[in-house]
C-alpha cells in the first residue's frame, strides 16, 4: 500500500507546510517501563504546527519495539 504524500497540513490547515523527514529520533516513556529511545525513523511532519505522521516503516518499527 502505497502512503499518502500530504501536501497540506491536515492539524492546522496551513498550505504546502508538510515536509519528509528521514533519521528522526523519538522517545517513549511506557508506563511501568524506562524510557526507550528509537532512531531513524522518517514521516511526514508540517512546519508550522509539528505534527505529523510516522511512515509504515516506521511504525512498524516503533511497534515492534513497543512490544
């Protein structure tokens, strides 16, 4: 399945504000658990707001090591 390639940031709206970002890291805290850090993931993130969303790949990652 192929990912959508957002253009348009659908949190806040703001026009051609989405960007591919790749060797992003991220920290999760799981309860009951010390925190965990995860690299080199990539998504899509706007440039206004921050949000965005982590590609298949890299959810699967986040996924597997949350598991």
């Amino acid at each position: 399945m192929r990912e959508k390639q957002w253009i348009d940031c659908p949190a806040c709206g703001e026009k051609k504000s989405m960007r591919h970002l790749k060797g992003q890291d991220e920290r999760y805290n799981p309860k009951g658990y010390p925190p965990l850090d995860i690299t080199g993931l990539d998504g899509q993130f706007c440039e206004t707001c921050g949000e965005g969303f982590w590609s298949q790949t890299s959810e699967r990652t986040i996924s597997r090591m949350l598991a």
